[in-house]
C-alpha cells in the first residue's frame, strides 16, 4: 500500500475544489503579511500587483472575512488576517522544509540562506570573527546575522540558528551548550592599584560600579551565589550603559568594576589586562547555548553551520581558568597599596 492510498477519500476529493481555488489567495495572503506592503508582496512573488490584490480580495470573499486593514500609506493584518496568518505559518513550513529536505537529498554542495540570530557581545566577540572562514569552506551559502538582546521566535522570525544565553523554554527548540557562562566582576590593574577590590559582595557599595541596561529598560542584575542559594544584586552604578563592548572599554579605561561573561574577557585577563574577584561568589553556569528547532532532518546548510560553530567556538578556549583570574588578583592587590596614588586616574 503506497502514501496516497492511506490518505482518507473525503480529504482527496476537496482537494481540487476547495485547495486549488484558495492555494494562490494563501500565498499572496503570507506574502503581503510578511512584507507588509501589496507591492513589496509582488515583487517577492514575481507577478504584478493587481493580481496580488485579486487574489486576497478572492481569497477574503471565501473567508467571509476582512484579513488586511488598508490606507494609503500602511497595510496590517486585522485580527482575524493576525489569526489566519499564525494558522498558516506551521503549513507553510513544513513545505519549505519537505522542499529543502528533497534538495538535500541531490547531490552538491550546502546552498542557501542562513539566518542566524545573537546578542550583540556574543555576535560581535565570537560569531562575527568565524564568519570569513565558513563562508569560505562553504561559498554558496549566505549568511544573515542579526544582533538582538531580545530571545527570537525562530518560527516567526524566521531564524534557522540561535545563540542564546541559558535554555529556552519552547520545548521545539533543542539547545546545545556550546561553552559556559561565567560572569566574572572584573577591573583594570590600574583600578586595583588606586582603590582596591572588594573582598565581598557588600563592598561593592564603596566603589565605582558599571550597570547594564536591559532593552526592556531594567538594570541587569549581577549574579552571584552565596552559601549555595542565588544572590542576584544590582549595586549603585555611577555609569550604566547598554552594550558590552562599551562596558569593557570603560573597564579598561579603569572607570570602575563591571560584571562581564567570562568569553568577552578571558583573553584579556590571561594577559593581565584585566584583574578579576568575588571568585568565590561565582554563580552557577548557565551556558551559552545554540539553539534550532527540532526537525527529523535538518538541512545541510544548517547542519554543516552547527558541526563548523561548535568545533570552532569549544577551540577558542574562551572559558578562563580560576587559579589564573585569582592569580591575577592577588597579583594586582599586591602590586600596590589600595589607596596609592600613581597617577592614573580612573
């Protein structure tokens, strides 16, 4: 007994009457959702923008229904055109990936288009660097990487591969830790020198801390573990800012004490640039973890991009070694006494 025969009759049968008549209002229907725009929507389908309209315009006649409120100048969906369109997604879908899956299955090498999204440290520090050598190994497929604080929808967004901070929640997503994910509160020789470091958590109040300002517009906590339970603080920051490159220039420049993850500053505390404490309140590792969704064959650009990351990401060896962190902050405690002045100002 072949495929076909085990569909059920009823459902053959409304295939010719009820599917080819709606098929090409549906695709012109995700098209204009997804471009926001009638014309954007029928250069992407390569047909005019007439026959884009009369095919929703068919299509909203059949449902009874109004799926796109119209002015001269926007185009959005209304709520039932919001609730057919999250409908139609998962269908949509599955074709795009059966077609995939029948390419995979020819000859020749991994092709296509990549979407790949990150937060803005991990994305620039990590990701970006590699970038030039897969492309290299693997010409034909392009490559869009996004930076975002915010954790993407892979489905909706449209993202084959996610770096994400800790695991998510969508049980159809699998998540692979690449590395861990230490933060480390950490400062230039030169600070130590002027001011010392804090030997505990509450002594963060006497010095000069750098905060983190989330998108939605809260300060990011500093991590910490004390007496084996969670301990998240967020200190007094005379200097809050939003990005991690500029936290870790402001560190450097000796501006204050930041609590940064352990892949943005392992290479500068092995060379003593930075020094680092509060070891010993260190919190758990929540992992930096790539993310996809679960699919039974995932296609080869995508397969190919994992193996490649994980090889190269575990080799940059960017988890720094305790005994050298505290190695360096003993050695910047004992270079100095806290309150001498050597004519740095931080």
């Amino acid at each position: 007994m072949n495929a076909m025969t085990q569909v059920p009759v009823d459902r053959l049968s409304s295939l010719p009457s009820s599917f080819s008549a709606s098929y090409s209002g549906v695709m012109a229907f995700i098209a204009v959702a997804h471009e926001g725009s009638f014309a954007r929507a029928s250069d992407r389908l390569g047909v005019g923008r007439s026959a884009v309209s009369r095919s929703i315009q068919k299509l909203e006649s059949q449902l009874g229904t109004r799926l796109f409120s119209r002015t001269t100048r926007s185009t959005t969906l209304t709520t039932e055109g919001e609730r057919f369109f999250e409908n139609c997604l998962p269908g949509v879908d599955r074709i795009l990936q059966a077609l995939e899956e029948m390419r995979d299955l020819r000859d020749g090498p991994p092709r296509g288009q990549l979407r790949i999204s990150s937060p803005h440290g991990f994305g620039r520090k990590v990701l970006a660097p590699l970038m030039n050598e897969f492309r290299k190994l693997y010409p034909e497929i392009a490559i869009e990487l996004m930076l975002d604080e915010r954790v993407v929808d892979l489905t909706a967004d449209r993202v084959d591969v996610a770096f994400r901070d800790g695991r998510l929640s969508d049980c159809q997503v699998i998540a692979k830790q690449l590395i861990p994910r230490q933060m480390l509160v950490c400062a230039s020789p030169a600070y130590a020198r002027r001011y010392g470091l804090p030997a505990t958590i509450e002594d963060l109040k006497s010095h000069t801390c750098i905060n983190r300002r989330l998108p939605n517009g809260r300060l990011l906590c500093w991590d910490f573990k004390v007496n084996g339970l969670a301990h998240p603080v967020t200190p007094q920051g005379d200097i809050v800012l939003n990005d991690d490159d500029l936290m870790m220039s402001a560190v450097r420049n000796g501006r204050g004490l930041a609590q940064l993850p352990e892949f943005q500053v392992s290479e500068a505390l092995r060379k003593g640039e930075l020094v680092t404490c509060l070891c010993e309140f260190a919190a758990d590792d929540q992992g930096h973890y790539l993310c996809y969704l679960s699919r039974r064959q995932l296609p080869k650009r995508i397969r190919v991009f994992i193996d490649y990351i994980t090889t190269r990401v575990r080799a940059l060896n960017l988890a720094c070694v305790t005994e050298m962190a505290r190695f360096h902050t003993s050695r910047a405690h004992d270079a100095d006494a806290p309150n001498a002045s050597d004519g740095i100002t931080g």
